[in-house]
C-alpha cells in the first residue's frame, strides 16, 4: 500500500555533533587540571590549526564573529568606509564593519554556487561612484570579505586579483570552509583554505560546524603586525597575554594600550577543538560521502535542481542546500519545509539575504531589485540535514521525505 507523504515520521536533526571519547576525556583532563580559561590548550589548538591550513599566525577566539571583528580593524577599517559584503550570508560578515561605522556595500551572489559575484562586486563599485547605491557615493572602498557558501570555496586566486586591482584588503569569512581546498585550475597547485588566501581568514568551530568546540572562532595570517594586533584586542587591549601573569614565573604586570575586547577562547572549548581538529578530514569526507548520496538518490526530481559539486574544490560540505523548482510545484518553500517538519526532517533556509532584512532595508535603503539573484534564489532553498554520523535510517527517511513531497505537490 502506498503511504501518503504524511504518514511516516521519524525525527532526523539538522545536526547532532561528532564527539568522541578523544574529546571527552580531554575536556576531564583540562577540567581536572584546574585551567579552564585561555592557557596551554589554546596555544596547542592555535599552532595545530595553524599548521593544518599552512599559515604562519593563528589566534583562537570565543566566535567566528569576533574574529572577523578583530581583522577588520586590525586593517585599520573607519568610519564612512565601504566594504564589499555579500548579501548572501549570515548577519556577521556585515555587521562586523558597523561595529566599525564603516559601510557593507552588498554584493548579489552567483546563481550557481551562492558564493559573492565579483563581476557585480565591480558593478556595485562603479553604481557607488555614480550615486546608483543606497550609500554615500564618496564612501571609500577599502575592503572585501568574500564567504564560501555552505564550505564550497570561491576563486581566491581570482578575488585576490580583484582586490590587487583596486587596492582593496581581503578579510576571508570562512565559517563554513573547514577543511576545504581550490586550484585556479588543473594545472594549478591545491590551496589550503587559510594558506595565504586572504589577509586574514575566519573560521568558526560553532556547534554545527564541520569541526566544533561549542563556541568559537580562529582567524589566521601569515602578517605578524596584523595577528599581533587581533591577538592584543582580543584580550581587552592589554599589553600582552593575560594568562601568562598566572603560568608562574616573573610576568604579573601589564598595560592597557588600546581599549580591546573580550574574545578569548577557554582551554575547555580548545580541549574539544585539539581532537575535532584531527578529525577534521575523516569528519569531511563523510559528509561528502552523504552529499554523494543525497546526489545519486535525488537525481532526476524535476522539482529540484541539487547543490554543485565542482572538479577544483575540495568541498567541505558544511550544507546540502537543495533549491525547489517552485514552477514545477503548488506549494511554496514554506510552506515545502513545514511539510518536511511534519515528518519529522530538520531543514533551515541559508539564508535571507541580507538587503531583505529591516536594518539594511530601513537604514540604508537596500532593495530587491538592487540584488535580483539573491531576492530570487532564496525563496526557493532549503538545507537538508547532513553531518558525521547520519544514520543510513535518517538519510533515507530525508530522501524519502523529499521525493515523496515533491511527487505529491508536483503540479498537474
């Protein structure tokens, strides 16, 4: 007998962590050990992730945020600049430069990957110049800060060609893109994500990141001036690391040079990122393993178009946004995600883009119509739920769940 898409439920998570007794029994020790906040754990993790992605510098903080925070004003970023941001991305790659009273010039994403367009980043400054954006038209570009959707990595050879043209810094807002890797092309040598690909990259190690300590965040470079100064800020300005004052010996003194910030990494959550970080390519390449999957076993629903998977990326698979075809169906993307809910499927939409969201649209006048693509594509995603230790149960139900709707809301 044939069930009606709303017959079977079982509950399958967005994500659940990866965690193993690796970490567990770190956490102990460190708890044990009787240092919980930023000490010997997060100097490890620091180096260890510094060596993995092959840059020189590595500063371990409380969230991605904070990171992108500290690079942005390390560059030096002021108020009344303008910074390339895509409008495709979470709230903190912009709001991080109006912490600063600097500008987020939105760019529209490219229809295929989601990732920030530089052929309309180089529109988005010429219609600044010629009054066509909702900012000020003598605002000065100094920056872009790139993001790679769902861990697939942009060109960055091709952005920091971009940015040399026009004198402009790079911030790498790479939340979703460990570990991950990119050639120019197949001639050209892979790149780490973080080797050298930006003035400074962001990575996130939040809950549902591909490796996770909680909370938390590292920015990595390979300019010591520049990691010297985030490292310094994130510590509420004091002249050098306030752990040290309790590791023993003669340092106890210290200076405020600069009115900094709160944004140090605990040894606890660095006790959870030293495994999480050793596992970091097995935890990838089983997501790939389920994205494959998802790939092989909804090809061919004409009421989906599935994620790009391309030859020069090593992709981190941080999500599986599918897109409907809404043309092809009677129901909505809402109203598409209730009915996976119902049935038991965690799903979430990334994301709204920013110029839809009230402060971009009310204070600077951001509209649809000056981002089509992102106004477009977002009303027709979803993310289905992927992460290491998806059960063969869970990922079958998913797929079930989406063919069976997309076959019973297919239109006539």
């Amino acid at each position: 007998m044939n069930e009606s898409p709303t017959t079977i439920r079982q509950e399958v998570p967005f994500f659940r962590p990866s965690i193993t007794q690796d970490e567990i029994d770190e956490v102990v020790a460190c708890l044990q050990s009787g240092w919980l906040t930023t000490g010997p754990r997060v100097k490890q993790f620091e180096a260890d992730l510094a060596a993995a992605v092959g840059a020189k510098y590595a500063v371990a903080v409380n969230s991605c945020t904070a990171a992108l925070h500290l690079a942005v004003e390390a560059l030096g970023l002021m108020p009344g600049d303008a910074v390339l941001v895509p409008t495709m991305t979470f709230a903190a790659t912009a709001e991080v430069v109006r912490y600063l009273g600097a500008l987020p010039l939105l760019v529209d994403c490219d229809p295929a990957t989601f990732n920030l367009d530089l052929n309309d980043a180089a529109r988005k400054i010429e219609d600044l110049r010629a009054g066509r954006t909702p900012l000020d038209r003598n605002a000065k570009v100094v920056g872009i800060m790139p993001v790679h959707v769902g861990g697939l990595m942009m060109d960055m050879t091709a952005v920091q060609a971009f940015a040399a043209e026009r004198g402009l810094w790079i911030v790498e807002d790479a939340a979703h893109a460990l570990p991950a890797a990119y050639r120019a092309d197949a001639d050209a040598p892979w790149r780490q994500c973080g080797e050298n690909t930006a003035a400074v990259t962001c990575f996130s190690f939040y809950a549902n990141k591909t490796i996770t300590t909680g909370e938390g965040g590292m920015a990595v470079t390979d300019d010591q001036v520049l990691a010297d100064r985030m490292r310094q800020m994130s510590l509420h300005g004091l002249s050098h690391d306030a752990w040290k004052r309790f590791a023993g010996g003669r340092v106890w003194d210290y200076q405020i040079v600069a009115p900094g910030f709160k944004y140090n990494l605990t040894d606890i959550a660095a006790a959870l990122g030293i495994h999480q970080l050793r596992r970091a390519e097995s935890l990838r390449a089983e997501r790939q393993r389920i994205a494959e999957e998802y790939r092989r076993l909804l090809a061919g629903v004409e009421q989906l178009e599935l994620p790009p998977m391309q030859v020069n990326r090593v992709h981190a698979w941080h999500l599986f946004p599918i897109r409907l075809r809404l043309e092809k169906l009677d129901i909505d993307r809402n109203a598409f995600i209730d009915a996976l809910r119902e049935r038991g499927v965690g799903c979430s939409v990334h994301w709204r883009p920013l110029h839809l969201h009230p402060y971009y649209r009310e204070t600077f006048g951001w509209k649809p119509e000056h981002l089509p693509v992102a106004s477009a594509e977002w009303t027709r995603t979803i993310s289905l739920p992927l992460f290491p230790g998806m059960r063969a149960e869970e990922r079958r139900h998913v797929v079930r769940s989406v063919r069976e709707l997309c076959a019973a809301r297919a239109k006539a």
